[in-house]
C-alpha cells in the first residue's frame, strides 16, 4: 500500500502478492525477501497450507537453531549472501534494471536451496491438525461464514458467543495496555468516508489489485495469481519444453515488478486461460479494492468505507492537537471496522472484507523521535528479522530493543518503544513468542515516505502472517490532507530563542478582487495568502514594471492590476516555528491475531487425539471458570449457589453445566470452548466446612479447597498473581478416575 | 418500518414524519397520536427546538400534575376522550375511511387545545441553553461532524476522547446489565449484507422515504416535510384566503396517509416550490434509505449496509439454538453498527447516518411468553404512556410494571421484564427518570405482525425523543428468512405426551427428475418435500385418474408422470412438535441515549451562567477523578506521585491537570468534561500523615481525608456504594475561597 505504516491487513496497490503452495516447514524457515516494486510496498501472503499436511509444531521449534543444523545450513547462508551483496552493489552503483533482475533471480534460487535444505533438516512428524480445530470452531460457534443459510459469502464472518467474547475481552486488553496505560487519545470515527478523503490519501488512485475476466462466464482472477499458478504448472510439467521453462522462469522472478501491459504480454504469449473453464481472459484492468456507496439522495456525492481506520485520525488531528493543549507528541487510538473488498478472499479470518482493526497514530516532532518511557523496555528482548539478515540468507536474531535502536536496526526509539509494547500485548493475550518475529521492510518493500517498518509476523498454520504493521510514516498523511483542504495541519514548537524575521505580505483589496472575479475571489485571496515572501516580491516587481502579473490558483489565471494589492512589509518576534508532526503508526488486525491465538492455544489430549481444546489465556478466556455438579441430586443445590455467589463476588464470569452427561464428558465440553479452570461440586462437598474441587483445564489436574477460598484463588489465578503450581503446593491434590 | 420492534432509529417506510415547529412545552405535554398507515408503523420526530428558546425544566416537572392545573385541564381531556372513543366506534363498526379521517381531524384539534392550555399553565422562565451545551460539547471534543476539514457530511459524526470514553462506558454497562447478568448469547455479524438477505426482511422493498427534487438544481427534499412546511407558511400567513387555510388543514390531518400520488397531487395544486429556489418540483420519488454497495469484483452482486442489527441475529438462528442446546427461551444480543441513508439528516445526534445500535433478540415459546425472573421486577414502577391514555386525553400515568401486565396494558411478562430493565439501565447511566416514559405504540402504528410495542421516549429539547424500542415482532423474521432459503428456522417443542401420526411422502424418482428437468429437478425435490399430506393426497389422486400432475414452483409449472413418483405411507410416533419462535426486541440507540444523557446532565453555575458543566453519572463519567496540585512547587511532587499511586491501585482513571492556571479554572476545565471528582494537594498536604481535599464537581463541596484512605473512598464514591452526604458525615468540610 501507499501506506507502509498501516500494514495491516493492508492489500498491495496495483501490486502482487505471492502464493506458494510451499509446506508449512518451507515457509517457516524461509526469509521473505519479496519486493513491490510497483507501489513500494510488499505484501507477503503466507502460503496455503494443504488441509492434509500437519506438522509437529514443538519439534520444529525445538530444532530451529541446534548447532549441529547450523553448521549444515553456514555454507548456503553464505552462498546467499554473496548476492545479497551484489544486489545491494549494482543499486548502490544504478547497474541497469536487466542486471539487477538477473542478480535477484540467483539470489532467489540460493535462497530456495537454503531453505529446502533447512526442510530437509527439520524432523517431519506432524500434529496440528487444522481440519480440527475449524471442527471445534465451527462447532462451537466461535466463528462461521456469514449469510451461511443464503450460501454464504467469501470474506465475511459473523463471531459466535464465545468467539465474540473473545474478541471482546482482547479489545478490552488492548485499550488498557496501550489507550489507558499510555493515556492516548482515543476517536471514534465514521466508517463511510467522503471520496475527497481517500482522493487525498493516495487510496482512490491507487488502492487496487490489477485483475483479469474470463471472457465469456466473467469470473474474476487475480492477474498476479493466475499468472503464477499457470506457470508453475508448466515449470512442474516434465513435458514442457525447457526454452517455455526458462522463460516463464523468468516470468515469475520478475512478476513482483509487472504492471498491467507486462501482465497482458505474458499471458497473451504463454496463452494462459481460465482455470475453471479454459475461455480467453480480458487484458488485466485495475480493481479498486474499496466499496463504493452514495451519501444521501442525490448520488453524486461519492464515498466509500474506510480501508483503514488511521484516515479519521488524521482528519481530526487539529482537534486532537488541541485537546492535548497544543502539545506534541501525544498519540491517538482508534478501534472499528476496516472494509476491503478482496477479489477472491481465501485463508479464513487471515483474508476479510469487513474486519476490526485497533490502529494508534503516535504524532512527533521530526527532529526528536525519542520517547521518554523508552528506558522502561530498553532490556526486553525480541526476534528480529532485519532486512540485512534477510538479504544476508540469515536467520532472524533475538536481541533487545534497546541494543536494536543502539545499533540503528531499529530507527529510533518511538519506533522501538511501541515495537516492544505490541510483542508485549501479543505475548498477554496468547501468541506463542517463539512464534512472533518483527520483520523489517526491505528499503523498496516500503513506501516512498516510511522512514522504517516493521511488521509482527505470526507463525501459523498458513505460516508466517503479518498481524500489526509498526510504521514511521513520517508526516506523509497531515500533509497530503492539508494540501489538498488548505487547512494548516501543523503543530507549533517553541524556538530555542525568539527571532526577527521580515513579514511580506500581498494584501488585497477585497472589494475591487469581488467585482472583478465574483466567487473566484475566496480563491485569489487564499492563494494570495499563500505566497512565499520571494513570490510576494516577484509579483510586486511584475506589477510595477508591466502594470499586471498572472496569478496561478489550479488550473485558472487571474489577472490582477496593481490597484487590487498592496504590499507590506513588517518585521516581527517570532517565539515558535511551525512543523508537521511525523507518524509512528501501530496497526493491529484483532482478526489476525485471534486467529493466531486460536491455533496457538489449540491442543490435542495426549492418547486422545480426538478430544480438542483450546488452552486460552485466562485473561482473555470467554468465560473464566465452569461450575460442575457431579450429580443431579438436590442435595447439593445450596452448594451450587453458594459457589455461584463466590464467584459472582469476586466478578468471575462462569458456566454451570448441569446436564446430563458424564462429568467427563463435561470437562471436555468446557474445555472445547477454553474454560480454563473447572470448580466440581461433589458429595465429599457437603461435609463441613463444604469444599469443592478445582480443576485446571490445561493438565487436567485438581485440587480441593475451601469454598470460602474459592473466589481469591480463582481470581489470583485468572489475573496471572498466582501460577497453577503455586495452588497446587498450597492446597491438597484431588485425584478422579473420571477423566 | 416493516418491523415495529427494532424502532430505534428507524425510519418510516414510505411513511411519513411529523416535524413541527411547536415549543418544548407543547411538545412536552403532547400525547402523540400520529398514524402512519401506510407502513403499518409510526416514526415520530419530535419538533425542532428553535435554538434561542430556553425552559425552565425543573419547572415543568414541579408544576406537571399539580390538582390545580389538572381541574383546569378536565374539561379538556374530556373532550379528547369524545373523539377518541368515537374514532374508535368508527373503525370498530368498519366506517368509511373518510368519515374516520374526520373525525381524526377533530380529535386532533381537541388535543391541541389541550396541549395549548398546558403550555399556558406551565410557566414560562427557562434555563436550559442548547447552544451552551453544544459550545461545551464541541469545544472539549466530545464529538463534532465528521471531515470537516473538508466541509463537513451532515449526519456524520466522529467521537473524540471524551465522547468515546463516554460511549465505550455506556456500552460496557450495556453489555454487564443486559448479556452479563442475563447470560445473553452475543454476536457479531458483518455490517455487509447481501440483497437476498434485506429483500426477505423487506427493507428492499420498503425502506424508503418519499422524496421530491428541485427540477433545476437537483436539491433532494423529503416530500412530506415539505409539504408541511408549506402549508404550515401558508396557514400562519394572515392575507391567505380562508378556504386555502381549510383545504391545508385539511391535508396536514391526511398528510400522514398519503402516498406518492396524493403528495404530488398536493405539490401541484397549491402550487408549492422548492423552498431554497423557488423552482418546480419532481413528483415524488420513493428513495430507499439503505447504502447500496456491491461485494467482490463482478459487479453484480448487490449488497447493503445493514440498517440495523437484528436481521445478523435472525440468520444465525440455527447456531445459536444449538450452541444453547436446542433450548427456548433464549435471548441474543448484539452491538454494532447500523447505516441509514437520511435524505436530510439535522438534529446532532438525534437522526445520523452511520451509528451504534444495541440489539437483543429474545426467543421464546409463543404460547408461552412468561418470564421466570418477572418477579423481580414486579413491582418497579415506570412511567406508562399507553394507547387507551393517548385516545383519552389522559396523561402518561405511574404504574408497576407488575400491574401493567395483570391488566394487560403490557402484552405479556417478557416484554414487561425487559421494559422495566430497559428504564433501569437508562436510568443507572444518567437518564432523569422523571423525563423517561414508555409509549405504547396506538394499534395501526405497529407492523401486522407486531404484537405490542412500547418506545422509551425521554424528554429532551429536540421534544420526547424515541431511543430504545421494545417490540414483540412475533415471528416474522424468522418465518420471511426460512421462506426465501428454504432452511427449516424452528425449535423443538416437547409434546405433552407422544402421539402417532400418519406420514405421507411424495417420493421422487431423482434420475428420471434429472433426465426430465435438469438443473430444475432439484427445484422440485423440495417443492415435493414440501407438500402438506392433503397435497399429496390430491397429487396421487390426479396421477393415477390423468396420468399427470402439473406441479407449480414459484412461477414455473413441471409436468410429473406417475414414473417419477411414489407416495409412501406410514406412520410414526413423535415427541415433540416444531414451532417458530416469537421475538421480542429491545433495540437501543445508542447516540441518542448518550445525547439525552449530555443534555440531562449539563448544568449551568447558579450565579455565574456563563460556567457550564456536565454532572455525570461516575458509572459512565470518561475520567473518575482529577488530581491538581495548588501550585507547581517541586515539594508537592511525591504527594502527587502517591496520590497517584492510590488511585492506581484502585483501578481509577484520573487526569492530573499541572498546568499554569488558577485552581478555580482547573476545576471548571475538569467539571466541563465532568469528571465527578477531584483530590487537590496543597501545603496542608505535607503535614504527616499526608492528607489530600476531595471535592465532589456537581455541588462544589469538599472535604479533607488521609491520603490512605482517598482510593477506597473514591472506588466507594465512584461504584455509588457510598453517597457523597456520606463521605461528609465521615470527613471534615475543607472550605476554599478559590470557586
């Protein structure tokens, strides 16, 4: 996107995007150097993950980084390194375009030996299993696809009770970790947004995907797709002549940098049709990846859904500059909805139309990007994926944030700051950090204007999927707005010392300008006032030697004669200077990283691999506690309420399963939809003081305790003061044969 | 619209809405009878507060029902009461429509006339200054139109930190009393909604306002506003001829039956204009008030922004019942956004075209509508406004909700129970319950299928505004969604006792279907399987007597032959029957509540007017308490650090204002964005134990308390388990001169 920043989610502009029917060990260990050249922005789409192919996740992990696999790998690290370089020299020396491409064809290939070798390397028992958890999800109602009784549509999905729980609950999180506890400035804006806006924002030009038609049934394709499914059909085909091979070889070593006409070329010489029917495709045309819709009656006034959330920040931002008393840097949050109408959207909650985004603008003084708090996360260590360590076939490295920022890996310590602080909220809510890297942008994957990006990359069943974007956007946005409005989107910073300057000003003459241009008038004044003091000068020079000067607002020319202007000078104490904040921008798809947290907390009973779970973060748990009589029997019915009353005093969501089933079969219930700890009510109950059980979901281990304790303990247990173990050595065991 | 439930917000279908121009009071003690018959439902728009009118509330709602004023008012009621039950007689005996048209006509006049006398008797100060609020609301950024850097889209409206602090608490406390507390199933569908979907709900059809346009300038005007106003300009006009004013008046008692033909034959024969040019109008138009889009690239599939909430809820019915273990009764909810495409929205807050709706949806057994925990809210009072006082001229009257549904005011215990839940939410978030009623919708304003259904209406200056609905919509939904997709929407109903039935089929022969109809034999599958057992009766009996069977699906015919079918016979036991659910609906706006919570909450200072403050509910207040140190010296420092420290530790969200200004202006700063509470550290501070002021905003008061002891009494102060009177009795007065 034009946008490096807001990352999230975000589609290429006009750009391609790259699916690999690699495994999921492939991806895994596979540095994406991928480059947009085009919109200079990458987006990297994660492989699709056949819905057979499982994998022992534990296993990889645990082998990643041995150094017996290292010293295999040393020599292919280097081999790609040697083109690493030599990419990087021809850039540095503006080698011809042809001689950059053939380098990054070899780069590829070297790059494509090293990681099969690391597949090769990696142990290849398998035991996520997707297929089951979309069982359990489906199933139990976390999610499922919208519209299902009218056939469903392809990128919409409605949250069931516990998947909106869910969702809730990491929203929840995310306004305190990062709106409470950094006290941001939080909006809510409108998700219908005028055309003008988006016009403004780069995304009416060019928010789009380039896209072919089936001739005849007029089904839609991904141009970029088609291309690469196509010729990597014929580059697997042991048929095909070797000359097509090495072209189409070619093809896709470059397809990153293909525009419409390249696209058109390729498809009309290799005469690649449609996949469903085999009919002639149309030439690739740009699709706008916006919904379109009318406000009010008349329908020309133009507008769209929000791609993204960041724009109703920047709109707002003299408001909110305001509210913070005129003072920089202060940051702004924004959580709602983000609509992109996908062409042909795949891969679940990872790919949406219609999804939440939770989205931060961070406005700073250019010249100053260091951040105060920076001291308090400068030990915390993170995996990072620099762009030299992908162009040197390295893997990503664990390091702190500080050192990261130290050594200028990481740009400045705004940047780094807010890095930490989303590891941070993804390690609290569930995701796995030996599944999380922040991977840098290389220099042409990022916009024009980003100064630095670094996307969190989660490691899931679909490989590595980029969840939140953090980007410098330096001052891109406030200052497209502005230009485009005229309205000042600046902040004002105090001068080290106040200083003179010269004022000149083209003062008009507002009656003689009205008669003479009607409502043009507004528009000369503005323009007038707008004029640098060289311009002042020049059309003062103009008007006196030639009696008239030619003033330029947009397309039109106003003639004015010296009678319309006069021309002052003054001088005056200037205290501050004006300067357009640059954008550090935190961008988080919820969706994503549900997901991700979904697969991460997935689990199988070990002997039953037919009885799932989800081992959720009690923090962000739908429910946090189920209560289980083992008995229909009335006798333990004020046991029941009393324990209802503990947990209710102590604001514990719970579930009371009464039914029929066993208590087994109970437990499994609850722990299907990540219940994380199980009170029992039992006959040993009712003996005085009454006692009921308490079962940790995860290891299915109990104890007995006092109901007078239940509520503190649980409720230690649920806010992470107390571990499991620690209830385990302060309370007797409780072993059942009914699990 | 089609459905009288989800009124909230909702705009009449090819209806028509009453503005009027008549003061607060009039409205106040309006009972509004309005009609709309077209659509089966009434939508009324309150009247237009002119900005410079101010009142006096707290007057109003003294002399409200005083016996002096109510013998005045007897006679006058009385009369109404005439009417009323003449319209009455008229419709019961099936009058001739004109007839009853006039005696509505008279019923109106009569109404008015008491409306007129109670503005007389109210007394006439006033205090209440919209524009003040609004300055107050705009200046602190609570909200303010959205893009306005760029012009500004009336109807839109973005939050800033306040107003969305203000909105997210609201909701919060929405999601505790009503899905927390009820274990309500919450969802979260998409705001995407396919065609298919809304033509079935009927907003395709019928969720349009009739519109006119200028001729020459395009200018859109809604056609029943227009020509009210017209006639209105014509009425008060003193040269106007005396017939004219008739024949108008008679139009306004029509206005609100009328259709497209009747409004143009209106427009065109007393020759009205568009009011901003002067210019000849279009005839009306029927504009549909959804956002159309489309979703994916093809173009030609059509879809909308949902209108509102519930229809998300209907199509998930089937998961939520099984997630809910097949049980009735249940309820779900759902919080999100709804879109309506006004044709000229004004109003703030009141009427917007992008806003957040809160929907529950219960089901339940329709032969059984009791509702088990109704009796802990017997006896909760409220403010009933139902139709029989409307037709009688009697005032909203105080009842029991337990009453009201013994009587049968109420239609049955649900609606009742979620009634008085509804005024008790309202109620706990900030709403004056002495300007909340309940108003029964009259019998032709209510959908044919709704079975009762009572508006919250409060009392603001926009008039008695409409902002939840709580709507018995039978089964209509259901019965429309499981009609269009052929999806069985029902629950299971145990049978007293099992019964044996005869079961007859009409089984194809699918292969010779195939053969014979092609891709249309599935059509006819499910046409067969549909047949009731007469119809199968019939069908056999033709085959075997004409050898053929012509078979009507939609508007096609199939020819069947006695080869392609067999009729089995046989004969089950079953358990239970299937029924459709009735729905009863609480839907919330919740801008609107959040309005008249700003508007019910906003004080002026006695003695000094000028200094404006919100006294907010502390449930909901954005910020619970300020922290101002009485001047910048450093030796304050670790005061205002453990200050801060305490209220941390309780959870409580604080601002510390530090900056220049005097401390009389810090408080007015924090009053105006009603922070309830604020801890002052002053040299007293230091003396050990440190002791700190806390002041309570809304009456200025404070008292001196340990700083040990400030968290626990604000979380009491804030939580309102301890009244503020309380904490004085407990803490020594601390007096200022500084306010």
């Amino acid at each position: 996107m034009l946008s490096a920043g807001a990352a999230v989610l975000r589609t290429v502009v006009v750009g391609v995007r790259t699916v690999q029917k690699a495994s999921f060990a492939q991806e895994f260990f596979k540095a994406d150097t991928a480059v947009n050249r085009t919109a200079g922005r990458k987006k990297p789409i994660p492989p699709r993950f056949t819905k057979k192919s499982k994998l022992k996740l534990s296993e990889y992990l645990k082998n990643m980084a041995t150094p017996e696999i290292e010293a295999q790998l040393a020599p292919l690290r280097i081999a790609v390194k040697e083109y690493g370089d030599l990419v990087r020299e021809l850039k540095a020396n503006g080698a011809p375009k042809i001689d950059i491409d053939k380098a990054v064809v070899e780069l590829k290939a070297r790059k494509k030996k090293l990681e099969e070798t690391e597949v090769a390397l990696a142990p290849k028992e398998a035991s996520f299993d997707r297929l089951k958890l979309e069982d359990l999800l489906k199933r139990r109602f976390f999610y499922d696809q919208s519209f299902s009784i009218y056939g469903g549509v392809t990128g919409l999905y409605d949250f069931g009770p516990m998947g909106c729980a869910l969702k809730a609950n990491m929203i929840q999180e995310w306004r305190k970790h990062f709106i409470l506890e950094e006290g941001m400035l939080e909006v809510d804006c409108t998700s219908l947004t005028p055309e003008p806006v988006l016009k403004a924002s780069g995304h009416v030009d060019r928010f789009a995907d380039w896209m072919v038609k089936d001739l005849k049934t007029g089904e839609c394709f991904r141009a970029d797709h088609l291309i690469k499914n196509a010729a990597e059909k014929i580059m697997s085909d042991k048929k095909a002549d070797e000359a097509t091979k090495h072209a189409l070889q070619d093809v896709l070593a470059r397809l990153e940098g293909f525009d419409d006409k390249d696209m058109h070329e390729v498809i009309t010489k290799f005469n690649f049709k449609s996949p469903s029917t085999g009919n002639d495709l149309t030439p690739p045309i740009a699709f706008n990846l916006m919904f379109p819709t009318q406000i009010g009656p008349t329908g020309d006034f133009k507008a769209y859904l929000r791609p993204e959330t960041a724009q109703g920040i920047f709109v707002n931002f003299k408001r909110l500059l305001e509210f913070n008393q005129g003072k920089l840097p202060f940051a702004a949050a924004q959580i709602g909805l983000g609509f992109r109408n996908e062409i042909s959207p795949r891969q679940g909650l990872i790919r949406v139309r219609e999804f939440t985004m939770c989205e931060i603008e961070h406005f700073v003084d250019p010249s100053d990007k260091s951040f105060a708090k920076f001291k308090k996360v400068h030990s915390y260590p993170m995996l990072l994926f620099s762009a030299c360590n992908q162009m040197d076939g390295q893997p990503a490295q664990t390091m702190t944030i500080g050192e990261a920022v130290e050594k200028g890996i990481v740009a400045n310590e705004t940047l780094g700051y807010y890095m930490a602080r989303t590891h941070k909220y993804l390690v609290k809510v569930g995701v796995d950090p030996r599944r999380l890297r922040f991977r840098q942008h290389l220099g042409n994957e990022m916009a024009h204007y980003a100064q630095d990006c670094w996307d969190a990359e989660i490691l899931t069943s679909y490989g590595w999927i980029e969840c939140v974007g953090n980007a410098d956007r330096s001052c891109y946005d406030l200052t497209q707005h502005s230009k485009t409005t005229n309205v000042k989107l600046v902040a004002e910073k105090k001068l080290p010392e106040p200083k003179t300057v010269n004022v000149v000003e083209a003062v008009p003459n507002m009656a003689l300008l009205g008669k003479e241009f009607k409502k043009d008038a507004k528009r000369v004044q503005v323009a007038l006032s707008q004029l640098s003091e060289g311009e002042v000068e020049a059309l003062e020079k103009q008007l006196s030697a030639a009696g008239s000067y030619k003033l330029k607002v947009d397309a039109d020319e106003f003639a004015l004669t010296p009678a319309m202007i006069t021309v002052k000078r003054a001088t005056k104490t200037v205290h501050v200077e004006e300067i357009t904040p640059s954008v550090i921008e935190p961008s988080f798809g919820i969706g994503r990283v549900m997901y991700a947290v979904l697969e991460h907390s997935f689990r199988q009973r070990e002997g039953d691999e037919q009885r799932t779970f989800l081992a959720l973060r009690p923090l962000v748990a739908p429910i946090k506690c189920s209560v289980l009589p083992i008995s229909a029997n009335e006798r333990l019915n004020p046991i029941i309420e009393a324990v209802r009353e503990e947990l209710a005093r102590y604001d514990l969501s719970y579930r009371v399963d009464d039914s029929a089933g066993s208590i087994g079969r109970r437990y499994a219930r609850t722990d299907e939809i990540g219940i994380p700890f199980g009170v029992t009510v039992d006959f040993e109950s009712e003996k005085l003081p009454w006692t009921v059980t308490l079962r940790h979901a995860e290891s299915m281990e109990q104890i007995r305790l006092d109901l007078t304790e239940l509520g503190s303990v649980v409720s230690a247990l649920v806010t992470e003061k107390m571990e499991w173990t620690e209830a385990q050595q302060k309370y007797p065991k409780f072993e059942t044969k009914n699990e």
